[in-house]
C-alpha cells in the first residue's frame, strides 16, 4: 500500500498531458478557388492569415485554467505561450502586408489595416462579411486553425522542460523564418530506408522534377544502407540533393548522455560516404535539444535546423490530407521549412500533389545548399 501510495504521489507531481492532439488538415476543397496565379495564393493567404489571427485573438480571451483545460494539461507555462503568440502575432503582420501587394488585381480579403493592432481588430470581424462565395471555407478554416493553434500552444505550454521546433533556444538555429517571401525548403527526416524504397522513389522523384531537398539522416540507418550495397550506392540516391543529419539513432538528444558522440558519429558518417552532398545542419529529432549545446554544436560546425511547417505524414493523415495541411500553412506563413518523413510512404505522393497544386502560384523552392550555408556562422 505504501509503494502505490508513492508511486500515485509521484504521478501526480508530474505535469500531467493527456495525449497529444489529433494533427488538423484542412480539406482545400472548401476554398473555391485554385491557386493559379501569384494574385491568387495572396488571396487565399490573406484568408488564412485573418482567419488564424481570429483564432490567435481568441484564444488570448481565455484565462489561465480554460486555456490548460483546452490543451489537455495541468500546468502550462504562460510565459512561453505568450512569447510564441507574439512571434506569431509579428509573423501574421509582415506576411499581411507582403500579401496586400497584390490588391489592386484582386481586392478579396484587402482591408486597410495599417498596424498590428488593427489586424488583431479587423481578424474579429471579417468572417461576417466574408461572401457567399467564400462561405463555404468560412468554419471549416476556422476549425482547421484553432487545432492547429492548439498543438503549437501545447508545444509552447510544455516549454522549457520539453524542447520542441516553436522556440530557437540560441540565434544559430534556424527556422525558416529567414527565408524571403513565397520561398521553401523541402526537407525530408528519419531516413534512409529500405534500398529500393520510400526514399529511393522521393529522390529519384525530386531529381525528376529539377528539386533538391534537404535529408536529414539517421547515422546508423546511413551505415545499413551502406553496409547492404555497393560503396557507390550512397552517392546515386543523394544525386544532387543536400544530406544533412539527425544524429545516430532517432531519439532525443536532449537528455541522451551520448547525444555529443551521436552528433560526431553521425556527422563523420555523412562527411565521408557522401562528401558532395554533405551539409552542416542538424535537425533534433521530436525538435527535442539541450539548452547548453550551443558550443558543441559550434565546435563541430554544425547548425541546429528545425522546421516551421510539420506534414504530419508520420500521423493517420493520408497522404493527400497532409499535403493539404501543408498547402493551408504556406498560405499562412507565406514562407518556411516544410518537414516530411522521407521513408514513410505517404511523403512522395503529397509532394507530388503539392507541387502539382502549387505550380502556377508564384512560390519558389529554396536551393538547399544556399540555404545551409547562407551567413551558416554569423548568426
């Protein structure tokens, strides 16, 4: 009895979570228009960008114990989950007005707000004004975006005993946020499979349509794959992509005791099996980091690489589903580092479908080298 009393005492001082949140995807469907032209995806993107801040705008009217009831946690750490919401708020304002240049083409969802604070207002209102002909998009955007806002703030909530890609724990990571308007980076995580698999048709996919794409890779998944083929194998699937890495087995590094010798073993691996298509960028698996690691990571070169855009294809999505989730957050964001899981099979398809949707759009696809290596030591 004393046992089960200590041990129900233990759980009970622990910050209880239930579990994690449902991924939300958005079935593009609803929006009735395709995104064709430049003048087109800011349309679409200011619609998004009113609709989450709508939803941003909300959630700051609930108090302390409504908001941890809403994101299924005892304790929430307000401080963090204000930061987040600012940088947000920061973003929805730049990414408005980079969407109002085209106005003048087409005046759908064009407002004159001339401050954040008017952006926060005008976000409370436009969904009574929004037309038929968008009507149809009107609630299911909004229940997209308030699940998607609540698995960022429960993310923010956990911070900082759970490290995690919504906080740059130092100004040498990256995020995407220093990406220019309408560009991306493709990156793809957890691989390499099988040979002759997921990653294999990715690649060989990206190569087809004149892509790069950022892998970063499992050290020990790496060595397999070459321990099961010929020395030159490595080189023919990395043609002409960037391999990057996620340390030597995919679990979090911020309390692994080894994560310095995953770092080193991993980074060696790369270095010496693929030397053309090596780049300096580490992505913590779960975004899961120490806070003290910024002078190894110096040491070796290396840069922290998280991603502001989650497909979620690791998830029950379909593939079509999270390549829809993608499309709705790079309306929002309007630029960023899109994640995939390369070995899955769900990550071609949703390219595919991506980049067929968003061929005529205006976006552009960022070169992964010049991305690894832009201002890669001066932050």
């Amino acid at each position: 009895m004393r046992i089960a009393l200590a041990l129900l005492a233990a759980l009970l001082s622990l910050p209880v979570q239930a579990a994690p949140l449902p991924p939300a995807s958005l079935e593009r469907s609803v929006w009735p228009e395709r995104l064709d032209s430049p003048a087109l995806f800011d349309v679409a993107s200011r619609a998004e960008i009113l609709s989450f801040a709508r939803v941003l705008h909300e959630s700051e009217l609930l108090d302390d114990n409504a908001l941890a009831a809403r994101l299924g946690l005892r304790q929430i750490n307000l401080q963090k989950i204000r930061a987040v919401r600012a940088r947000m708020w920061q973003r929805l304002w730049l990414g408005y007005q980079q969407a109002q240049g085209s106005c003048e083409q087409d005046a759908s969802f064009c407002y004159p707000v001339a401050s954040m604070a008017e952006l926060r207002t005008r976000s409370a209102t436009f969904a009574s004004d929004v037309g038929e002909f968008y009507a149809e998009w009107t609630e299911p955007s909004h229940q997209f975006h308030v699940r998607y806002l609540d698995e960022q703030l429960r993310k923010a909530a956990l911070l900082p005993q759970t490290s995690s890609e919504v906080e740059r724990l130092s100004d040498r990571e990256r995020n995407g946020d220093e990406l220019n308007d309408r560009m991306f980076l493709l990156t793809f995580v957890g691989g390499p499979g099988p040979e002759g698999g997921n990653t294999d048709l990715l690649a060989d996919y990206l190569r087809k349509q004149r892509l790069q794409g950022t892998f970063l890779v499992i050290g020990n998944r790496l060595q397999q794959r070459r321990e099961a083929g010929p020395a030159q194998a490595l080189g023919r699937l990395y043609k002409g992509q960037c391999v990057g890495i996620q340390g030597w087995e995919y679990r979090s590094h911020a309390q692994w005791q080894g994560w310095q010798d995953s770092l080193r073993r991993s980074q060696a691996r790369v270095q010496a099996d693929l030397p053309e298509q090596y780049v300096p960028l580490f992505r913590p698996p779960y975004g899961q980091r120490r806070a003290d690691g910024e002078a190894f990571m110096a040491s070796q070169q290396l840069q922290v690489s998280l991603w502001d855009i989650d497909a979620q294809d690791d998830t029950a999505l379909s593939a079509e589903a999270s390549a829809q989730r993608v499309m709705t957050l790079m309306l929002l964001w309007r630029k960023g580092v899109i994640q995939f899981h390369d070995s899955l099979p769900k990550a071609q398809p949703a390219v595919e479908w991506l980049l067929r949707n968003t061929a005529q759009s205006g976006i552009g696809w960022e070169d992964c080298r010049d991305y690894a290596y832009r201002n890669a030591y001066a932050r």
